[in-house]
C-alpha cells in the first residue's frame, strides 16, 4: 500500500486536477515497483472519462491518453469510485498537497 501527496501549480478545474492526480498516482506506483494497483478516487467523472474515453481532445483528453500509456505497466489495473466520506485519507492527503511545495511520499 502507498500514497503521495503532491502540489500542482497552477488553476485547474476539479476533474483536471483529479485527472492529474491519478496520472501521477499510475506513475509513483510504477516507479515504486506495483504491478497490481487499485486507484480509488470519488470523481466519478474522471473515472468515467478514463475507462469510457469520453471525453478524448483538449487538456483532459491528453492526461486521459497519458493515464492509458501508464495503465500498460500494470498486470492488473482497477479505477473504484469512492465516495469522499468513505475515503477520508485521500481527502486529508489533497488538503496536504494544498500547503505542500514538496512531494510526500508513503509506502507500507
């Protein structure tokens, strides 16, 4: 199990910011050796576009084609809709990155 709390500058809607978030999730995970990964994120949206290729051009559309280059270093990949109540360590992890200016990293 791992987590990474990670400041991104800049002025991002909510499901850019998720987006990114999960990309640099698939990232830590492959670097730190996973070939088994469940991502779990209460922006359904994000999920959606990511497993349904809804939404394909524009800012979104290019993480989306990143999160699907990375999901190939996985043997086995899941994206579950979480909601927020029920996933309080990665509302608490974001609210971190939100005074952070390094990225933070744990791994059990």
């Amino acid at each position: 199990m791992g987590a990474i709390s990670v400041p991104i500058t800049g002025c991002f809607t909510a499901k850019i910011t998720e987006l990114l978030a999960i990309k640099e999730s698939l990232q830590f995970a492959w670097e730190a050796g996973y070939d088994s990964l469940v991502v779990e994120t209460d922006a359904k949206n994000a999920i959606n576009d990511i497993v349904y290729g809804t939404e394909a051009f524009g800012v979104a559309g290019g993480i989306i084609n990143d999160i699907h280059m990375l999901s190939r270093n996985f043997v086995s990949l899941s994206f579950v809709f979480v909601p927020r109540l029920c996933n309080t360590v990665a509302d608490r992890l974001a609210k971190f990155a939100l005074g952070s200016l390094s990225r933070d990293i744990w791994l059990e």
